[in-house]
C-alpha cells in the first residue's frame, strides 16, 4: 500500500479527525468544509436567519409520551453543533443556527406540542449536557454505538452514510465495493472509520492479487480540493452529508457511491437523549409522525439529503459494537 502524507497547513484537521477514533464518524464538524460562498456556481441553500420552515401538526399520541419533566415548561431544549452545513451552521447573521439538524429539532418539537429552545453547542460537550439535564435532547449528527447505548436513548432519523466523490468530468462513475477502489488515489481521514473500511478494502485487493491503493491525506480541505480537481487525486472518501453539500454548491464533484458508516454494519444517526428518563419514545414517535405526514422527506430534499433518509424511525436500534 503506498502511503502519501501531504502537509499543506497546520496539523488541526488530523488531529480532530483522529479523536473520532475508528467506531463512528459523529462529530459533524471534524471532517467538514466550510460553507461554499454564496457566489457558487451550483445549488443555492438557504443559509439566511429566516428560513420559512414547513407547518407541522402536533401529534397527539407521539405528545402524550412526553415526559412531564420535559413538557412541563413548554420546550424541548436540543444542543446542536453548528459547525458543518448542511447539518447546523450559523447563518448569515453568524448567530442564528441553521440546517437539516435544526429543521429536525423545530419539527420535531412541534409535533410533540413544544417549542424548540436550539443552543450552538460544542460536539464534545454534548454527553455531559444530557447526562446533567442542560439538554433534553442531542440532534448533532450522533452515531448510535453500543457503548453509547449504555448511557443515552436514542430515536434514529438519519442513516450514517460515507461517500466517495470524484470531480465532476471523472470518467469514474461507481464506486460500492473494494475492487472499485483498486489502484485508486484516494483522500481519506486519518484515524477515521472511514480509512478504517478503506484499509480493509486495499488488504482484500491486495489479497486478490489487485492494485493497492494510495492512501493521500491532507491537512485542510483546500489542499484537498486543489489535488482532486487538479488530478493529483481520483476520489474522496468521507462523510457523504458535508461533501454531498458541498458537490451540490460548488457543481465541481460528484458522488459515485455510498457506504454504511459502519461497514459492513448499518449506521444510525439518531435523537439523543438522557437513559431512562422516557423522552426517546416520544421523539421516535413524533419522527415517526413528520415521516408519514411527509415533513420529514420535505426537511431532507431542502438540505440535499434524501440519500440519507430513513423510512420508520427506530428507538434503540443496533449500535455498532464496542471497540
């Protein structure tokens, strides 16, 4: 396997990306790139503090299994992270958090009859807040685990899913399997899980008798653009919700595949909340109850995710197993 480490900036990006470790691709702004300029050249996203959200009705049999300890004072208080788009970033008044995960939070919190209190929260102060009752709910791109599951409930509503991306004139139009990535040059993270199913993949190639791959990692995402679009590289491979955003924006990649997080295990991406004190039910409730009516759907095509939507949300579903 031919290793090619390029240093272009300083050392942030490998650093955060490695505190992810190899169990689940969660923290949404890890791996993310910056927000495209309002002036690029593909889809516009509606990144203003007004956002104009979908109506939504209160479900009454997903509210009555509101906790009377969350409902008592009419809100539903949700941490977001607003450091990745299309997941939460600030908009453009730069205090106003925006996104699919806070689309997610209002909808959800109406149709439980709330109101939706959403605070910017760093990722890595999440667990402590719910665990001390700061937030009575987490929508912030959290990755359902086993050992996780020990401390949260969880309602999922979103599949964890990587991408591969290609600049947009590739002649490479698939990639779902480890032979379509044989002899390829390929951006990954380091000490993400995403390098993780990579490395696996290149072994079982290299096992087959096919061409290895070379690993490229980079220190920020302009470096990393610049070598894909000047052809120095044939793929990426990360998170597929930021690089999704970012292709649909900028027009200058496209997707050729997608992979479960947890390869070969699905991934959930789920509502996080404190164990035992009853609010997941209610939450995979009044998901359950924004998918039938449609909102749900309508919230994922705005933000460009329809890839990553679920049919049914889940209360407690497998975590990936514990490393």
């Amino acid at each position: 396997m031919a290793f090619s480490r390029l240093k272009t900036g300083t050392a942030l990006a490998l650093a955060v990306t490695t505190t992810l470790g190899l169990a689940a691709c969660s923290d949404p702004g890890a791996s993310a790139a910056p927000a495209p300029s309002s002036a690029s050249a593909g889809k516009t996203f509606n990144l203003a503090p007004e956002q104009n959200r979908f109506p939504v009705q209160v479900s009454p049999e997903a509210a009555a299994l509101v906790p009377e300890s969350v409902k008592a004072d009419g809100k539903l208080t949700v941490a977001v992270s607003p450091f990745a788009a299309p997941l939460a970033v600030y908009a453009t008044d730069n205090k106003t958090p925006v996104g699919n995960e806070v689309d997610i939070a209002v909808a959800l919190a109406e149709s439980l009859g709330l109101k939706a209190d959403v605070v910017p929260t760093a990722w890595a102060d999440w667990p402590l807040g719910v665990e001390s009752g700061k937030y009575e709910a987490v929508i912030s791109n959290v990755t359902v685990t086993e050992e996780r599951k020990t401390k949260f409930d969880f309602a999922s509503y979103r599949e964890d899913k990587l991408g591969f991306y290609a600049k947009s004139d590739s002649p490479i139009t698939k990639v779902d399997s480890a032979p379509d990535v044989a002899g390829k040059r390929i951006i990954v993270g380091s000490g993400t899980n995403q390098e993780a199913i990579l490395l696996r993949w290149d072994a079982e190639n290299k096992k087959n008798g096919l061409k290895p791959v070379e690993f490229q990692y980079y220190d920020d995402d302009s470096a990393s653009t610049l070598a894909l679009q000047s052809g120095r590289a044939d793929l990426t491979f990360g998170p597929n919700a930021t690089a999704s955003y970012k292709s649909q924006t900028d027009g200058k990649t496209k997707n050729v595949g997608l992979v479960d997080g947890g390869w070969p295990l699905k991934a959930s991406i789920a509502v996080t909340t404190k164990k035992g004190n009853g609010f997941a039910a209610a939450a995979q409730a009044g998901l359950n109850a924004l998918i039938k009516d449609g909102t749900y759907g309508k919230i994922l095509d705005r933000w460009g995710l329809t890839a990553e939507g679920i049919q049914k949300s889940e209360l407690n579903p497998p975590g990936l197993p514990k490393s």
